[in-house]
C-alpha cells in the first residue's frame, strides 16, 4: 500500500469546503486545514503509485478552489 501526503494550495475561501468534499472518499484516511504556505493537507492510500495518481488527478484537482497540489510519497 503506497501512502502519501497531498499539500493543497487553495483560493482564499474554499479551504473549509474542500476538506468536508474529501472526508470520506476512498482512499482519502485523513484531511485537515493547516496553516504555511498550502491550505489543506491530504493523507491519502492507494494500491500502487498509479491509484495514488489518480486520486490526486481526478478526485482533488478537478475540485472548486485547488490551485495546485505537490504531492510528497511516504517512504517505508
């Protein structure tokens, strides 16, 4: 299981929204506000590195808000 750590950079406003969207969606374990230079951070697991990709491509930034994403692979 490949897990990684989504750091989101948001429009001033969409931050609250987005984290409601993603809580709970598969692969999503956990998403919180934060404070710095992104937004939001996202904790997110898929099968292999294809999955994880694809969770980030369509299921956070096609979202209203999210400016750009840099996405950080946990290493075990």
């Amino acid at each position: 299981m490949i897990v990684a750590y989504v750091l989101i950079e948001m429009v001033a406003g969409h931050s609250t929204n987005l984290t409601r969207v993603l809580r709970g969606r598969p692969g999503v374990r956990e998403v919180n506000r934060i404070t710095g230079p992104f937004d939001v951070i996202a904790v997110i697991e898929g099968e292999d590195l294809n999955a994880v990709s694809e969770i980030v491509a369509s299921g956070i930034h096609t979202l209203p808000g999210v400016m750009r994403t840099t996405t950080c692979v946990r290493l075990e």
